[in-house]
C-alpha cells in the first residue's frame, strides 16, 4: 500500500482551533485504536488506515535543496553522510545507491577521466612512465615530462633539487638561456653574517660588483678600501686595475715579484720558530753540470736525470761535505769517511771492512810425525769455524798465528791456542770471525808453551778443517 503524509492540518482533517472547540480524532487501521488530532499519521493513497508515524510505519519524505541550481548560495549545509560495506556492491545502470566509506568513515571515489572511463592508480615510482589518461600516479614525487615519458626529479637530503642545462658539455649550444636576474637598491645593502641576499644591479640592469676603491699603491690600504667602485669611475675610486694583493692579518700588500722570475714566494713562519700551517711541495732544477755558487749565493735544489733531489752530506759544521768510502775494506773512521753502501760492516780495531762469508778451507786429512807448520792464507783474512778429530790417547795443541808465511815455531808467538782432548772432537765456531790482518797459519804441538815445539806423531789428528775468507 503506498502511503501518504497525513498532517492534522491538512485541510480536509483541519479542526477549529477555538478555546471550545475539541480536538479531531481518527481511526486508525488498528482496530479499537483512536489517534488524537494533534500527531503525524500515515495513511494510505485513499488517506485510510492511518497510524501515527512509527520505526513500523516510517514517515516517507521527499527532500530538495532550498536553493534551486544556478542562483545564489544561501543558508545552512546539510550534511551527508554513506555506509561501509566490507564488500562494496555491484550497482545495475540506473540504480540508486549509498555512498561506500572505508573503515575509518572516510569517502570512497573513483577518479575517472572525461569518457567516464576510471583512471587505474599506478606507482609511477620509476623513470619513463607512460603519459595518458588512464593511470593516475599517486606518489608525491616531482615529476618531469622529457618528451616522451615522464622521469623523476633528482636531488638529495643536502641539496636539494639536481639542476642541470638541457645540452651536454662540449656539445653544440641549443635552446634558450635561463635568465637570471638581481634587484636594484637605492643607496645598496647591508647583510649581516649568514644572511641571503639578491643580487645587486645598478639603475641600467647591470649587475653591481664589489672591487677595490681608494688604491694609491703603496703597502697597507685597508680591508675596508675593498668597496664598490662607484659607477661614475670617478677619481678617488681608483680599480686595483688587475694588481696582486696579500692580506697580512691587517692590511693589504703588494704581491712582491718581478718580469724574469714572476712572483716571489716566502714561508709564512720565520726560521727558528715553532712550525704551524701547511706544508708548501718545493720542486727543484736538473742540471747536466752541476753549478758552482759562491759565498752567500741563492741556488736552485738540484735533481738528478729522474727527478729525485741531489744530496751532499756533511758534517756536524757543515762545512766538509762527506766523501763516499765506496765498498772496498780497510776505510777510516773519520767523519769525513761515509760509507754509502748499504751493507754491514765490521770493526777489525784500526778500520772499517765488510762482513763476508767464508769462502775457503784448509784441510790437513791426517797430521805427519811433525809440527805441522802450515800457511793458510798469505794476506789479511777471517776465521770462521774449525773442526778436527783427536785418535790419540793424550791431548794435543792446535796453534794460529797471524803471518804470511808458515810459522816458526817455538819462536813465533801463536795468538790462538786450542786445546785438542785425547781421542774427541774438537769443534769452534765463531759468532763473529777472528780476523787476522798479515796472514792466517797454524801448526800442532804436543805441549802448549808458546815456544814449545814438539812434534806430534803421524796421525794423532785427523780431519782437521780451517774455514775462512
């Protein structure tokens, strides 16, 4: 049954509103109900069965805006509001239906283009992305059109957005300049530490550049001569007209210098004080013939053909430069006397010489019935190791002497004697060889006086080796 608004001041159910006039009744479509007049019933089409308005009998409204379309707006919004559906629904051509909230209450929509036609979401996070009206990027990424696709802006954390020019280094120029531009300041600017300012022009657009003003030439201008030359180029606002300046701490200097050497240099701390700052690299000057200077000359370092520096030492005076005393033995030990060698060597009580290696040996297989007088060697040498066996029942003795020739004995003086147990090895090696500076010789005895010369018997000692260089 449809149903109709029924008001009790509809005008064919309208009741005298006098002070003795009694309220309307109806009948309702329950039977042995009567409504009073003054509630809002719904009846039927023939405005029969009618009940008041209920959650079971629902008041039908038919709603519309108190302002037609196209006038002006005027009064109070009305509020909308939709429903969530964890599935949305599936809506027929023509149908009516809500409008769809997510889970937290806020609007559902699709974003369509101008056919109606819905524009799908794409993460566009990547360089060439397509350029058409079906994919919406929903990132917050700048984006470049290049063209063809669109690309990503590039920057960092630090910097900011990447800028760069549309043609390549060393290329053709093409395309057009990017204009940039100052602000003209009446009577200019003064920025404090840090701040950011615009570029200055001048009245015509040109751009305004700091320069030195008030430069007579001399040393000592101030820091604050460094102003703006004014545009008039008046006399007093005198350009540095491209001269070199230092800043001493307080002022600024000349740079020192003339047309055959250019500009002189100088440390920035004075001999004999405490080093500070950085260091200066110094080269230096090869010279196939090395100069000659005089007293209280300037010189040139001196390189050698592969660029290393040339160096002469000298003693602790600095006045006698150190000779090279080469590789060969017997050298001196003064100061004057370098070895440039990078070998060791050793002290033998009067000069330098080397330290070797052994090199020879002199062999006695098996002692004669005698001393045993034996030269080894005629000329200065070392004696590293020896080693013999004794196969007799009573010690012997092994004698050195230092001579060229073979000994005498019992009348040379032996500097080495060695005592050689009965019927045992006898073995010596030095940790440093004992030099011997006329000649190495030995012989054997059967006593160990010095003068003693008895002679030993055939085969008392055998296998006896003297090692040396």
């Amino acid at each position: 049954m449809r149903k109709i608004l029924a008001l009790a001041v509809l005008a064919a159910l309208c009741w005298s509103t006098t002070a003795d006039a009694a309220p309307p009744q109806y009948q309702t479509n329950i039977p042995g109900v009567i409504a009073p007049g003054e509630v809002v019933m719904v009846c039927d089409a023939n405005s029969q069965n009618c009940q008041p308005a209920s959650a079971a009998a629902p008041l039908p409204v038919l709603s519309a805006g108190g302002v037609p379309s196209g006038s002006a707006d005027s009064g109070n919004p009305v509020k909308v509001g939709g429903v969530y559906n964890t599935t949305s629904p599936t809506l027929a051509d023509g149908q009516r239906g809500n409008l769809q909230l997510s889970a937290s209450g806020s609007l559902l929509s699709t974003l369509s283009n101008t056919v109606g036609i819905p524009i799908n979401t794409t993460s566009n996070g990547g360089d060439n992305s397509t350029n058409n009206v079906t994919a919406l990027g929903v990132r917050g990424f700048g984006l470049f059109y290049n063209g063809t696709t669109w690309d990503r802006v590039r920057g960092d954390a630090t910097g900011g957005a990447w800028v760069q020019g549309g043609v390549a280094s060393g290329a053709a120029d093409a395309g057009n300049p990017v204009k940039v531009g100052g602000v003209y300041t009446l009577g200019g600017v003064t920025l404090t530490d840090g701040q950011r300012g615009n570029l200055q022009l001048s009245p015509n657009g040109s751009l305004v550049v700091a320069v030195g003003r008030g430069f007579t030439g001399a040393d000592g201008f101030s820091n604050g001569s460094l102003a703006n030359v004014s545009q008039s180029g008046s006399t007093g606002s005198t350009l540095l007209a491209g001269a070199g300046f230092l800043f001493n701490g307080a002022s600024w200097d000349r740079s020192r210098g003339d047309a055959t050497g250019g500009i002189w240099t100088q440390g920035a701390i004075a001999s004999g004080a405490t080093d500070t700052g950085n260091p200066v690299k110094v080269g230096g000057r090869y010279n196939a013939a090395l100069p000659t200077l005089a007293d209280g000359q300037r010189g040139d370092l001196q390189l050698t053909s592969a660029g290393t520096v040339l160096v002469t030492l000298a003693t602790s005076s600095g006045g006698t430069g150190l000779t090279d005393n080469g590789a060969a033995d017997g050298k001196n030990g003064t100061l004057q006397g370098l070895i440039a060698n990078a070998r060791n060597f050793l002290w033998n009580g009067a000069t330098w010489d080397r330290t070797k290696k052994p090199n020879a040996v002199a062999r006695l297989v098996s002692a004669a019935a005698s001393t045993n007088a034996t030269l080894v060697k005629a000329s200065a040498g070392d004696v590293f190791h020896i080693t013999s066996q004794s196969v007799v029942a009573t010690a012997r003795w092994l004698k050195l002497y230092n001579k060229g020739a073979a000994p005498t004995v019992g009348t040379d003086v032996p500097v080495m004697t060695f005592y050689l147990p009965a019927n045992a090895q006898f073995d010596v090696a030095f940790d440093t060889p004992v030099y011997f500076s006329a000649g190495i010789a030995f012989a054997i005895t059967a006593a160990g006086a010095d003068a003693d010369a008895t002679a030993i018997a055939a085969g008392d000692i055998v296998g006896l080796n003297v090692v040396y260089q």
